[in-house]
C-alpha cells in the first residue's frame, strides 16, 4: 500500500454464506464501484501478437510409417492403444511419452494384479489338470493354495520390500489364499480340462507388426478343442472385443493371429464374490459363463465370422499405426477415453475442443 503509486483492492460483496465486509486491511481506501474505474482495456499482448503477424498455413505431413519387420514396442497393446486414440499409440509407443506417475502407499493395482497372476501360474504348473485338483484332500488342497499364494508374495516382494514385510506380507498371502479358494470352487464346477500352458510367451506376426506377448493361460478342453484365458480383476464385458475400435482387443488378437487353433477366448475375472467366465466361443457352454458365438451381444454370428470380423479389424488398427495414423481422436470421448491417460498437456485436446467449440 506505501510503496505503491497507485493502488486498487477488490473484495466480494456476497458469499454462499451471506454478505460479505471488505478486510479491516481495506478499511481506510476509498470505496467505488467497478464502473467507476479507469481500468486497463488494451488487447493482451498474444492478441497483439496474432493480429499483427504473418500467418502461414502448412500442411502436416505427420509422422514417418513404422519400421516394418521391427519389433513393435508395446507388444499388444499396440492395438489397444491405436483403438482407443491414434494419437496415444504413437506417443506412447512411438515417442514413448508417459505421464506423471502418482506416488501411492502400499500396493497399487497393478503389483496386486501381478501377484494375482503368479499365483495362478504357480498353482496350474503344480495341478496341471482338475482331476488332478478333484483327487486332492481338503488339507492338500489347502497346502497347494498356501504355497502358492507364498510364492508370489515372496516374488512380488523383491520389487517392494518396503511394503511386504512382517504381519503385511502374512496379510496378502492370507488374502490371495483366499481369492483362489474362492476361484478353485468355481473351477470345480467346469468338464475336465488340462492346463496346456501358463503365462506362455509368443512371438508372431500380424499384418506386417512383428509382436512378442503373454498368454495368460491356455486349456484344452475334453473335447480337444483350445480355450484361451485371460486374467482379470475389474469388471471386463465381451463387448470390449466388439467393433471397429474395441477396447480390449488382446484376445480377439490370439484367436486370430496365434498359430494354434483357438475355439473359444474368454475372461477370468477374479473378484471377491463375484468370480465368473466371460466370453464367446466355436460352441456353448465349452466353460461355463463362454457362450457361444451365435449367441453373442451384437447379433447371431457363427465363429467363422466374428474370426473374420476380427481380422479385418485389427488388420486395419494395425495398418493405421503402421502408416502413421495419429488423429487425436478418443473413441468415447474426452470424458472417458482421456480420463487414466495423462498425455493431455501433449495431445492438446483441449485446446481442440475450444477450437471446436
């Protein structure tokens, strides 16, 4: 206020709790109203700058098409991401772009997805079949379900020994025990199966994208005939493999473009309370919860078409990031699709939705 030649203060008049007084702070300053000032209205200086500059438009040419017969970084996501939104396959896995990451206590979702998936890999490369599992006594069974669930405490644990450690690391063994005793009683109820693999890494290639990916896990049912499965924690709907841009095409992926016939690709979701099959398959009812393909969300369509349907879908995402196809284009909108992929600053899609606007 001393040092200022000039000063001018503002307070509000009105607040959700009533009216409001100005600062005791302000007390001595003349009052006026905002007509009653001489306030600053020249253009701010970008507007200056714009109105007063040489404007060329350009052309952009985009970015150069992928090396073709390189290994693709990403593996499968490549078709995720390029579905989702051009624009996040090629930062992401061109630029290699990420966001800020946000630091959390404890274990976040993906150490705990991790573990998840090595328990079951460690459990499938013991039992190797359900009869074998069926044939066990309740205290084998519970053996099998402890070592397990220790193991992948204990290898999750080389990475966060910060957080595993003492009661806690007891804490996460009891609690993935108990997820798979909640999941083995759901298996039980299946045909006979055999466990062909586990976590099995592939490499293939795909419309001129050259891949190296995990299975999570394959069957062979009574049969004969293949089932690809994937693991899953959240809330996955067969309707996420559907479409010209669907959202979780991983597994349609496998069908298609691994050498191994496959009759059926389902989700294993493992919730508390809520452990359940979902998927399409050659037949119905090869595993309970895998209806089949005539029977699915977008109309009746016989396996050999919805095979085709995804080649050709995928064939094009692959070709679009292959030519380097980056629209910042989300496939459900800035709402939904930007929300958990933090390139925003990058992208500039707000920017572009004012432009549209």
């Amino acid at each position: 206020m001393s040092a200022a030649p000039v000063g001018r203060a503002s307070f509000p008049l009105n607040s959700d709790e009533g009216v409001c007084r100005r600062s005791p702070l302000l007390e001595e300053l003349p009052f006026a109203e905002v007509h009653q000032l001489e306030l600053w209205e020249q253009p701010l200086a970008e507007k200056l700058l714009l109105n007063h500059g040489d404007l060329e438009t350009v052309i952009d040419p985009g970015p150069p098409p992928a090396d073709l017969g390189l290994e693709s970084r990403g593996g499968t996501g490549i078709f995720k991401h390029q579905a989702a939104c051009p624009f996040r396959a090629f930062a992401y896995l061109r630029l290699g772009a990420r966001p800020t990451e946000e630091v959390k206590h404890g274990l976040d979702a993906r150490r705990r997805g991790i573990m998840l998936h090595l328990a079951l890999e460690y459990l499938w490369k013991e039992l190797r079949s359900l009869q074998f599992w069926l044939n066990l006594s309740p205290e084998e069974k519970r053996d099998h379900l402890t070592q397990a669930s220790g193991r992948a405490v204990q290898e999750v644990k080389r990475f966060r020994s910060d957080v595993l450690r003492g009661y806690l690391a007891e804490l996460e063994i009891l609690r993935v025990r108990s997820l798979l005793q909640e999941w083995m009683e759901l298996e039980e109820r299946r045909e006979p199966f055999r466990v062909a693999t586990t976590e099995h890494r592939v490499e293939f290639e795909f419309a001129g994208v050259s891949l190296k990916a995990t299975i999570d896990r394959i069957d062979k049912l009574a049969d004969g005939s293949f089932a690809v499965i994937d693991y899953k924690t959240g809330r996955p709907r067969v309707n996420d493999w559907l479409g010209t841009r669907p959202k979780e095409p991983q597994l349609p992926l496998y069908a298609v473009a691994v050498p191994r016939e496959v009759d059926a690709i389902c989700f294993a979701i493992l919730r508390t309370g809520s452990m359940e099959f979902k998927g399409l398959g050659r037949g119905d009812e090869l595993i309970p919860g895998v209806e089949a393909s005539e029977f699915g969300p977008d109309g009746t369509k016989p396996w050999s078409q919805r095979y085709q349907e995804w080649t050709d879908t995928l064939t094009n995402l692959a070709d679009q990031y292959r030519d380097g196809y980056i629209a910042v284009d989300p496939v459900e909108g800035p709402l939904i699709t930007c929300r958990n992929c933090g390139l925003e600053p990058l992208c500039r899609i707000d920017e572009k939705e004012e432009l549209e606007e």
